[in-house]
C-alpha cells in the first residue's frame, strides 16, 4: 500500500514546503532520525526515553497565522473615452522565493487554514482598487508593506494586520468597509506601522482601525486573547500536545510552585495552572517576561480563566529574575521554552541556583537544546524523557519537549 503524498503548484518556487514531495511516514522518520543522532548518547548515559514523532493526521492546513510581503508590480494599461493609454498601480503578493525578496504569487496554501490566503490577495487587490501604493524596498518609498492574518481555529475568529510605511493609511474608511464587505469573517482590523529599513515584519505602533483590536482562541480549554504582536503558535492542534507533554512532564502536585520563563502572553503557565484546578490541586505559578506588553496580556488571560489567584507574571528578564529576586522564592518546576537560538549560559546557571526538583525544556530547535542540556546535566540533571512533535509538516522542523531531573 502506498503512502500519501502532496502537491502543491508552486511548491518548487516557494520552497516554504520542502519536503512536500516526501510522504509523510518518511518525514516522521526522519525527523526521528534526526533526533537520535542529537539525544540517544545522552539518554542512553541517562537512562531515558526517546518517544516517537507525534504526528498529524491530516498534515494540511494547520498554519492558523499566514502572512504576505507587497510589492509594486507592473501597471496595468487601460484607455479613457478618447483613446489616450494611461496605467494602474498594481501589487504583488504571495510568498518571497527561498533566500530572496523574489514574490511568488499564490491563490492558496496547502498548509494555511481556508480563510487566510483568500484575505491577504484582497488586499491588494483592494489597495490597488483605492490607488494604495505597495511599498518599494531598495527606495523605502510607498505605503503597503505586509498583512498578516490570524485565525482562531477554536472560534473562527480573524484578525488582520495591515503593515504601512507610516501613520497614514490613505482612503483608511473605503480600505476598511471594502475588505469587511468581501470578508465578512474578519472581526478586527489592526495597522500595524514599521519604517525602518528590517526584515523584519512588525513594528512597534499598533493602531486598531475595526473591532477589538484582538480576537480570542482556545487551548486546553483555556481561551486567550491575541493581539498583533502576540506570540501565539500558528499550528494550534499540535500546541495542545506539545503543551499536554509539558504538563506531564512538570509532574504537578498540591502546592507545586511552577516558574514559566520566556512565558510569553502566559498560555503554557495558564494551561499548567487550569489543568491543575480541573484535578483539584493547589498550585502556584509565576510567569516571567522581559516583554510588557506580553506581561499586560497574560495578567488579563490570567483573569478571563479565573487563575488571577494563581498565577502571577513579572515583566522582568528572566535570567536576572532568576539570579536576584527569585533566590529568595522556593520553585519545583521551571517549564522553559526559548526562542531558537537556545537558552544562555547564564540562564541556565539560573535554573541550576533555583534548583528546581524538575525541568521542562520546550524548544522549537533541537541542536541549541542539546547544548543546553549539557549544562544541566553537569550541574545535576538527568534526562527522563525526551518527545518530538511535529509542528511544521512538510518541513525540517522539529520541536521537542524534554523533562529533566534532579538527581
């Protein structure tokens, strides 16, 4: 019997999906393989076990975040009532091509939940409608940058993010009403502003143009709210296992105190906290975050789950938490999950100063969390246990939620 496999029109130009062309089974094993290679040396000298890929069962549209770059394209030329040729501004949209600001157009994305794609190509179809500019690159010249849709896959809800080149969104209210008019599904509209000369997407200025402002998602029956800037996995059915792992891992007991660095808008603390009450535990939780306003959105998550109780969030880093104020508190578990360049040095003999009874380690890049286990074995750590998740079918990715103890 043969395996399934996928295709996609313009898989090969994009290249976000390269391993589209192999069958699933076989990126789950490779996946597999990839991750022995780093940790069997160390579970073997520990003791400990290496789970198997967890899996999609339907590897297809799982990205619930989608994103576009614009670009000015080619005028479009038309003629008046006396003959005389002039053009229109158009927009190019879609996806950059691997390692290039080259846009690939694309009507759909196998891996993007139904709604997003269709709403990022109207707005430029709209943009170019009301005469909005697309933003050129190499000038820095021009209005429309990025969109950026969010869809929460638990209540349908969908936020979209408009990126310009500066405050001013011209023909804002024909923007806004045409774009509600052709998706009616949107339920708030954010502009999001970025002049600098980066790659990077988001700025720092937020203004809401319709609706809340946010939209609302749930995991593990816990619902937050999430804004533009808002970290947020993008495949949510596979952040419940990979937030169900953690929570097995943390081992949780009456009067557990749980430290969750990198906490983000809280939803790993908040889910360990939920999970907690619905066994009727008493624990408490302590979420740190350099970020403030991801700390004002956890403090108000915290609150909309009935957990304003239990859990508590700093807006400090967590390194310098960790090696000032939070010697003075007593944790059983620290439950970390850092972005991919890993954890520091420095963190690390944070959590080994706090000594906490056991270790979880989410990591969405597994060769930085080899190293860092490291250091926590040699400052008396073993490794239990070990889980691969697939979060990004059709890729490389791999993300891994490894429980530590203390010996």
């Amino acid at each position: 019997m043969g395996f399934k496999t996928y295709t996609c029109p313009i898989a090969r130009d994009c290249g976000g999906c390269e391993w589209l062309a192999v069958p699933y089974p076989i990126q789950l094993r490779r996946k597999r393989e990839y991750v022995d290679g780093l940790f069997a040396d160390m579970a073997r000298r520990d003791n400990a076990t290496i789970d198997d890929v967890i899996g999609m069962d339907e590897p297809c549209r799982y990205r619930h975040k989608a994103a576009t770059p614009f670009a000015p394209g080619k005028p479009s030329h038309s003629r008046n009532s006396r003959g005389a040729g002039h053009g229109r501004a158009t927009i190019r949209s879609g996806f950059y091509a691997p390692h290039s600001h080259r846009i690939v157009p694309a009507d759909a994305c196998l891996v993007e939940c139904d709604a997003a794609r269709p709403i990022l190509n109207d707005v430029a179809r709209v943009a170019e409608r009301l005469g909005i500019r697309a933003y050129q690159e190499d000038r820095g010249r021009g209005t429309l940058r990025h969109a950026v849709v969010r869809v929460g896959r638990a209540t349908g809800e969908v936020l979209l993010t408009v990126v310009t080149n500066g405050q001013q969104l011209p023909r804002e209210a024909d923007f806004v009403s045409e774009l509600c008019r052709l998706h009616p599904e949107i339920t708030t509209i954010v502009q999001n502003v970025n002049q600098r000369r980066t790659n990077a997407i988001l700025g720092r200025e937020c203004r809401t143009l319709f609706g809340p402002g946010h939209i609302t998602d749930e995991l593990l029956g816990c619902s937050f709210q999430i804004g533009p800037t808002s970290f947020y996995q993008t495949n949510p059915t596979q952040t419940e296992v990979l937030y169900r792992l953690a929570i097995e891992g943390a081992r949780l007991a009456d009067g557990s105190r749980v430290l969750d660095a990198y906490c983000g808008c809280g939803t790993i603390g908040i889910c360990c906290a939920a999970a907690a009450r619905d066994k009727g535990l008493s624990i408490s939780v302590l979420g740190v975050e350099q970020v403030p306003g991801a700390v004002h959105s956890a403090r108000k998550n915290a609150q909309a789950n009935g957990l304003s109780d239990v859990c508590r969030f700093e807006a400090a880093d967590a390194t310098e938490y960790m090696t000032t104020r939070g010697r003075e508190e007593h944790f059983d578990v620290v439950i970390m999950d850092p972005p991919r360049a890993g954890s520091t040095p420095q963190f690390l003999s944070g959590v080994l100063a706090l000594a906490p009874r056991r270790v979880v380690y989410v990591s969405c890049n597994a060769t930085t969390q080899a190293r860092d286990l490291e250091q926590l074995r040699d400052g008396g750590y073993r490794l239990e246990r070990l889980t691969p998740v697939d979060m990004f079918p059709h890729t490389k990715h791999v993300e891994t939620v490894a429980t530590l103890v203390r010996d």
